[in-house]
C-alpha cells in the first residue's frame, strides 16, 4: 500500500510514521524505485499497537520499541497487553470491600448529602452506596464530629481538592506501574504485584503525609521565633 492508503489504515500521520521509521520503530518499506515506497499490513498492526501502548498502557516510544524488538515482540502487536489484569484486580479489590449500603442508613447530615459530587459518591436508583463510599462518607463524618463542620469554612469542596490530587497520583502510579513491568513479568505476577502494593503503598503515603507536616510545622516554628 502507499503512504496515504497506510495513514487511513492505521489513523496515523505520515510525519508521524515517518519518524518512527527512523527511531527504528516501524521497519523500512519497500522501495521499487527511488521515489516510490510500499507498505504492508506488519506496518498497520506495528501502528496500531504503538498507538495503543502510548494511549491505553502510558508506555514511551523507548519502551514500545525494546517491546517490539524483543524475541517475543509479535505479543505486543495483540489488541490486548495483560488482557484480565484491569478486570481480575477490580474484581478482587471490590470483593474484598464491604457490601452496599443504603445511604439512609448512614444518618448524614444535610451538608454532607449536599456534597455527595464533591466526594464523587454515586447513589444507586435503589438507594444504596457501595461499600467504599460509605467508608469514606463515615470518615468524612467523623471529620464533622471533631469540629470540621461548615460554619468554620470546612465543607465538601475540600474533597474535591483531595479527590483531585488522587485521580493524578493514581494516573501517575498506573503509567509508572505498566512502563516498568511490561515485558518483565507475567501477568499473574503483575496481578500479584498490583494487589499487594495498594495496600502497601495506602500504609506509605500517610507516613509520607505525616513527615511533611511535621516538617512544615517545624518551618512555621522558625518562622515564627526569626
């Protein structure tokens, strides 16, 4: 095929194919003459599975290519990579979770029911709230009930700040996660991996939490005595 038959086959530009080609990412066309190029189908699939590793796996060009190269590259050029990760962890992390609750049965306050899209809370067509957002909906009580409460200025615009902040670390962490265990371990390992380093990882982030405020207590302190 020629250049614009491979650029609608693949959604990709020839600028764009071209430079993989020189970062050794695509391999060289055919060339029955000097100004003319042939492509095949290996440069639609090698395409589209760039495409999708950049999109749907995070993973840098530096990567996709050490991939590609590998023994076992023509794996990469599957539609899926660690094809029941997503689905096996999900289906772990919401068993081990607690059942639905009904949101009635939590006794929330008016402001908290007011905020429930500021805590990103889904209500079910039944009531209910999944187990996980009740737990977080009883922390955020436990919250009010020490003094966190609207009338000194506290309300569910706060969480969105910290729902905010998770949605980047998370995103973050998934595309670290992926760009350092593709090609380097199984998918059962991975699955494995992912499942024991949330809990692991939820235990670090509040010491790390805990450390920077005391050291920015301890800074408020000089502050204050300079």
């Amino acid at each position: 095929m020629r250049m614009r038959d491979l650029e609608k086959a693949s959604g990709v530009g020839r600028e764009t194919i071209r430079f993989y080609i020189r970062e050794g990412l695509l391999p060289e066309p055919d060339k029955p003459s000097r100004n003319s190029a042939r492509y095949s189908d290996v440069h639609v699939a090698r395409l589209k599975a760039i495409k999708r590793l950049q999109e749907e796996r995070f993973l840098p060009l530096s990567v996709i290519r050490t991939l590609l190269e590998a023994e076992d590259g023509d794996r990469w050029l599957l539609p899926d990579m660690f094809p029941m990760l997503e689905a096996t962890l999900a289906q772990r992390l919401a068993e081990a979770g607690p059942a639905r609750v009904a949101l009635s049965d939590l006794g929330l306050p008016d402001h908290q029911q007011d905020h429930l899209a500021e805590l990103m809370i889904t209500v079910a067509e039944d009531g209910t709230v999944s187990g996980r957002d009740a737990a977080i909906l009883r922390t955020v009580q436990k919250l009010d009930d020490i003094g966190f409460t609207p009338e000194l200025g506290f309300h569910g615009g706060q969480m969105r700040l910290y729902n905010v902040l998770i949605d980047w670390l998370t995103q973050q962490e998934i595309r670290h996660f992926l760009e350092h265990i593709a090609g380097h371990v199984g998918e059962a390992k991975a699955l494995e991996m992912a499942e024991q380093g949330i809990a692991i990882i939820n235990e670090l982030l509040g010491q790390l939490r805990t450390r920077a405020l005391l050291r920015k207590l301890a800074d408020l302190r000089q502050t204050s005595q300079s």
